[in-house]
C-alpha cells in the first residue's frame, strides 16, 4: 500500500469521525493529509484546541503525524501563508 492509499483512508476516516461526533465547535478548519502526516489549518475558539486537534487526528489509524496550525485571535496575523 502506497503514502496515496494510506492518505486517502485517513481522510475518509477524519471525515466519518468528525460527522459522528464533532467536538471542535466555533472552528473553521481544512485538512490536509500527505504522507501519512495531518494538516489541520483554520480558526479556532482557544490555543488549547490546536492540541486537542492534533491528538484526535492521532487517534485514527495510519497517522504518523498530526499538526496543527490555527488562528486562536481574530485581530491577530494568520500563522499560515
């Protein structure tokens, strides 16, 4: 099984998990998965939901990696590009 297949049943398994039981509420999030690594980028209510995000993408099988990258102030610069 190749990083491509391992990718795309991580996706569809954070796209079910999250549909059954969403507990970031006030985020706005995209995700990306390349290599068996979890990009979790957006907006989110507080800095403790970026570690909650990472250890939930963590959970789900074939995750090497997850990081999180979240804007936790409105008025504050992006941490993204």
């Amino acid at each position: 099984m190749g990083f491509g297949d391992y990718d795309k049943d991580i996706a569809a398994a954070l796209q079910t998990a999250l549909a059954r039981r969403n507990p970031f509420a006030n985020t706005t999030l995209w995700v990306t998965v390349q290599g068996r690594v979890v990009y979790i980028e957006g907006c989110a209510a507080g800095k403790a939901v970026a570690a909650e995000l990472e250890a939930f993408a963590k959970k789900l099988p074939n995750v090497q990696q997850a990081v999180a990258n979240v804007r936790t102030n409105s008025s504050a610069r992006a941490p993204y590009k």
